[in-house]
C-alpha cells in the first residue's frame, strides 16, 4: 500500500508468528469496537438519544482512555505486541505514520468531545432516553 511504513509493507502476515497473528486479530476486533463506540457517542451526541448502548460505548472509551494514559499516548500493549514478533504498530498497518500517529490523539479528543457534548446536552435537559422494550409475553 503506498504510503505505509517500509516495516509495515516487509512485515508479511505469513512470517509473524502465531501469537503476533492471534493478537492483530484481537487488536482489530477492538478497534472496530472503538470505532463503533465513537460513532454510537457522537450519534447520541447529535440526536440527544440514550441507552445501554451509549453508556457501554462511554466505558469502553473510557477503558481505552486508561490504557492510553497508561502508554503515555501510545498503545500499552504495543511493547507486548514486539515481544510477540510482531514489529508493526497497529495503525501503521493501515495508515501512514505520521497519520497513525495523529490518529490516536484525534480520536481521544473527538472521544472526549462527544462525551462533553452528551454531558452539555443532559445538563441542559435536552436528550431523552431510550424506551424500555416490551416483550410480547403474556
């Protein structure tokens, strides 16, 4: 891909051990959890809707947020991810550096944000909650 790391386009899929493919697994899976936890933020953010689902997503934001202060910016798990023979950051395999670099500041504060507008809009009394569902039963 044009534009990533030379790490990133000489790390091939096949030669990283198993371990290091387990976790690029698991780390995609949970960044497609956290983009889809900031999207649900920023859709209640917009709408003024609240559910579960919002409450779960500002937690996970929450955990992610913890891991970054952890890091010190970075990824905590990223030294693990070397030890496992895997010498890409996670980003980096889909974004330029620089861009995986800004990417995880950009999405902490859009986090953040999202957050403060949900908290703006509550304080003022201008979301609603979502409708308890009904099962049919009898």
């Amino acid at each position: 891909m044009p534009g990533l790391s030379e790490r990133a386009r000489e790390t091939r899929w096949t030669d990283l051990p198993p371990a290091a493919r387990a976790y690029r697994v698991f780390h995609a899976a949970w960044s497609i959890a956290g983009l889809a936890a900031f999207g649900h933020v920023w859709r209640c953010a917009i709408t003024g809707h609240r559910d579960r689902i919002l409450w779960a997503s500002i937690g996970f934001l929450a955990l992610e947020g913890a891991g970054l202060v952890v890091g010190r910016g970075d990824c905590p798990m990223g030294e693990m991810q070397e030890q496992m023979g895997d010498p890409v950051p996670f980003f980096e395999l889909v974004l330029p550096p620089r861009a995986a670099k800004a990417a995880v500041p950009i999405l902490a504060a859009g986090s953040v944000a999202g957050m403060a507008v949900i908290a703006a809009r509550m304080a003022l009394g201008t979301t609603r909650a979502a409708r308890p569902h009904h099962s049919g039963g009898a």
